[in-house]
C-alpha cells in the first residue's frame, strides 16, 4: 500500500454486529445481491483454501528471494512478478494484456545526513539506510531532490501537544503558512491532512533549502513515516522523520541542521497486467484490482502479495465459468511511488470505454498478521459504492464474522476510479496504524500494536501472513466478484467525475 492519501471525508469506523440476521441485509440490499448459499457464489467462495493462495505467495517470495530481496517496479523481481501472473492467466484462457507506461525509477545512490550541528552539543540522528532494511530516525522521501544544505530550521504551523485524532495538522498545505517563512531556511513541517508532496512543493516555493516532515504524534504515528513526492518537480532534500525527531528540532533554540540526501530519478518503463473474459456483456464490466508491486525495502508478501495472490486465484476459480457481464481483473505497477500504474490506466481509458466500467473493487493487505476485517465505507463514494459495502457485509455476516468500516481516503489504487466517478469498494487488514482494543475484541490479536508489524520492511515475507485472514478475504473476493459478474444490474452508472471540492 502506498503511503499516498487525500483529505478524509468525515466518516467513522463503525462495528458491524454479526448477529443481524442474514435475511434483514439480503432484503435491504434487493436483486443484485444472491443469496449466499446459492450456487456459483458460495461454491466459487468455499473452494478457496489457503494452500491455493499460498502457492501464489511462495512464488512472490522466491522470485524476490532471486532478484535481491525486492519486486519494486523497474526491477527484475517486479518484471518476474508480472510474468508469472500474466503467464497463469493466459495459461486459464483469459485475453491478457500488458499495459505499458513510464514512470521515474527512483534510488538513493547513498545514505541520507540529519544532524543539529548547533545549539550545544551536535546530534547525529539514524539514517533509514537505502534498501530500508531497518528503520531509523529519517528516511529520504521517495522523489526527493539531492542536495547538501546547512541552514537555521523553522517550523511551519506545527502541533506538539497531539489531539486524540491523526489527520488534524494542516502544517505546510497552504502556502500561505509560509508567509513569514525565512528564505533559505529548512523546513520544519509535520504529517496531516494533507500529502507530503503538497507540502514539500509549497516550502520549496517559499525558498526552503530543505524539508524534514515529522510524525504526529498520537498512538501508532510517532515512527519514522514517509510517502512519495511528485515524480518531478521537488529538487530540494526532503526526509521524514519520526515525531521524536521533530519536537527535538522544534523545541531547540534557534537549531541549525545539515540535511543531505544523494537520489536520482531516471525514466523507465514497467506494466499493469490486465485480464478479460472473452464471454459477458461487454456494456457492463466488473473489475477488481490489486498492486503487484512491492517496496525496494523486501518481498512485499503481505503489500501487496497477499492481494495480489488473492485475486489471482479467484480470477484462475473463475476462468472456465460463463459470466452474464465482462470480468476484467488487474494487477497494477508503481503503487508504492504514488499509484502510478492505476492513473495511467484511469486517464487513459476512452470516455466510451469508462462508462462500460461499472465498478471496482480493491484488495490491498488482506493477509495481515495483526488483522482486522475492514470493508471500505462507500456512503460517501460514487454512486454504487454503498450497495459494494452492503454486499461485502452480507458476506462476512453470512459467515458470523465481525467487521469494520475503513474510509475511502484515496490511498490505494482504488482512488482514480473514486475521482473519476465509478463505484468503487473492498477490502483492507490493516497496515502501519494501530489495533484498538475494541478491535481485539472483535478480532483477537494484540491492541496497541500494528496491523501489520513488518509494513514497508525487509520482513514482508511469508512468515508475515495470517492465513486465516487471509482464506477468509479471498473468499469474500470471490463471492463479491462472481455476484457481480452474473447481477442483471451491477451497482454503478456511467461515470461521471466528481467536483474538484469533493476530491
């Protein structure tokens, strides 16, 4: 999962009681949903095992473990990913496609520099070495300029006394916070509700010679944190680093810092993996998706291996069956550098084409080992999206299992296809945020801890999978896409994209 995101439309995790009675959802959600214990939805669901998906995940891990450890997009392991799903796929009879498109393949060529050379005694804070192999106090922001500057720090509207909530800073998204800004400063900005890209492009603007992004503050958002940039654009050196880091540097007097990254961008080319059933109704086509690719930092078996495994045995379920309406699955390139491979899709897919497109659907971490079952909130998305959520919640309630929402924060690959228009939903386990302890009620597990301990690290393997969790979503991926591929009306309409104030 990228660590991209956009501002949160106000919406609560809320705690779905398994007990409702499984025919009171089925006759609030009307003809598009079956009945689960019908047949082909429940058969297609029941038949997926965990050794199945963990074939797939075992060879994600091998084709890392042979092309140094990673299958980040613009490196063999990614290509040896796409190759092997693409190859399953042909191999069941889909019509497969290679979609190229370029990007910027990003790397550090060495170790980043953070340190307070004044006031009093100097401070050498832990870089977050290049292939991420631990995580230290600051890591380079992915697309960060090179640069060595040694300049005064200044905070840009910082909070240090953290609310209950994440997501309340607006430090550095205006550029009107600069407005005071000493030119040739760094930049002190801290995470919130807007991107770090935004932030960044506003201090350079304002002539900052360097940017460190802090953490927050609150409960599971004090670690080193960081998400793309733009692709192009930022020049300056721009780190992220933890909320330690931060309040050090913004309770100092007057502290002069050196901050140096060595990065460069080059253009390259990679693929989304794209696959059609040759039989169902090309005017109206279902869709799911998932990223194939992983961080530089490791395998990326849970993020996003397990989403991808998933969706993969479902499509190789559904191969030899007839559906009413096209199927088309996807298997998306450069998620992690800001869901590239997905937006190169969206916008250039013809308008006549977008509105075939009556939904998407989005598997990223299902697999996770600190879980929670999460199911994207659809009450503010596109038309259609509510009825995606309905049908995932009959799904879990048909099975007695507790479930929560998780907000359309525009953070995987789902959001293209939000902000163009078409209904949009799926499922979640949880990344870097923190188990409540309601959560561990409802799911078992240990509250106070990540999701996902290994998130964006070298110990993504397959010893980082629940395959409880994970036997469980695949099997939801099926239900929801074989009803959906047989519904006389999918939810969705014609796309239609929404208003930039609601983006």
């Amino acid at each position: 999962m990228s660590h991209t995101f956009r501002r949160v439309r106000a919406g609560q995790v809320i705690a779905v009681a398994a007990a409702v009675p499984l025919a009171l959802s089925l006759a609030m959600a009307g003809s598009v949903y079956a009945e689960p214990g019908a047949p082909p939805e429940r058969q297609i669901a029941d038949e997926i095992k965990a050794a199945a998906v963990n074939q797939h995940l075992e060879k994600f891990q091998s084709i890392a473990n042979a092309n140094g450890r990673t299958r980040a997009a613009g490196t063999a392991g990614y290509d040896a990913s796409r190759d092997y799903v693409a190859g399953e796929l042909r191999r069941a009879g889909y019509t497969v496609t290679l979609q190229p498109f370029t990007f910027q393949a990003f790397q550090e060529r060495t170790t980043a520099v953070l340190a307070k050379e004044a006031p009093a005694a100097p401070t050498t804070y832990k870089a977050t070495p290049p292939n991420r192999s631990e995580i230290g106090d600051f890591a380079t922001a992915t697309y960060s300029g090179s640069g060595d500057t040694k300049a005064p720090v200044q905070g840009v509207d910082l909070v240090l006394t953290p609310g209950p909530q994440p997501n309340t800073s607006t430090s550095g998204c205006e550029a009107a916070d600069f407005g005071k800004f000493t030119r040739g400063n760094i930049a002190l900005l801290q995470r919130g509700t807007c991107t770090f890209a935004d932030k960044a492009r506003n201090a350079q603007a304002a002539g900052a010679s360097g940017v460190i992004i802090f953490n927050e503050g609150q409960a599971g958002r004090t670690d080193t944190f960081t998400e793309p940039l733009d692709e192009k654009g930022i020049t300056v050196p721009v780190v992220g680093a933890s909320y330690t880091v931060g309040k050090d540097l913004a309770t100092a007097a007057k502290p002069v810092v050196r901050l140096k990254t060595d990065t460069e961008s080059l253009p390259a080319t990679t693929h989304n993996v794209l696959a059609e059933s040759k039989g169902g109704d090309a005017n109206k086509v279902v869709m799911a998706g998932a990223h194939l690719d992983s961080v530089r930092a490791g395998a990326g078996i849970n993020d996003n291996g397990s989403g991808s495994a998933g969706l993969l045995e479902v499509a190789l379920q559904m191969a030899t069956l007839q559906p009413k309406n096209k199927v088309r699955f996807a298997w998306w390139g450069a998620e992690e550098l800001g869901l590239i491979g997905s937006k190169y899709y969206v916008s250039n897919l013809p308008a006549t084409e977008r509105s075939k497109l009556r939904l998407y659907l989005n598997f990223d971490m299902i697999g996770s080992t600190n879980f929670a079952y999460k199911i994207y909130n659809g009450s503010g998305g596109p038309a259609g999206s509510a009825q995606i959520e309905q049908n995932f919640n009959r799904y879990f309630d048909s099975r007695g299992l507790s479930h929560v929402r998780t907000p359309l924060d525009g953070r995987s690959d789902y959001g293209p296809f939000l902000r163009a228009g078409i209904a949009v939903g799926g499922l979640f386990t949880g990344a870097e945020g923190i188990k409540t302890r309601q959560e561990q009620q409802m799911f078992g597990g240990t509250a106070g801890r990540p999701y996902d301990p290994c998130y964006h690290r070298s110990c993504d393997t397959t010893a980082n999978i629940n395959n409880t969790a994970l036997t469980v979503n695949t099997g939801a991926i099926a239900d929801s896409m074989q009803t959906y591929a047989n519904a006389d009306n999918p939810p969705g309409t014609a796309a239609t994209p929404r208003p930039a104030a609601e983006r």
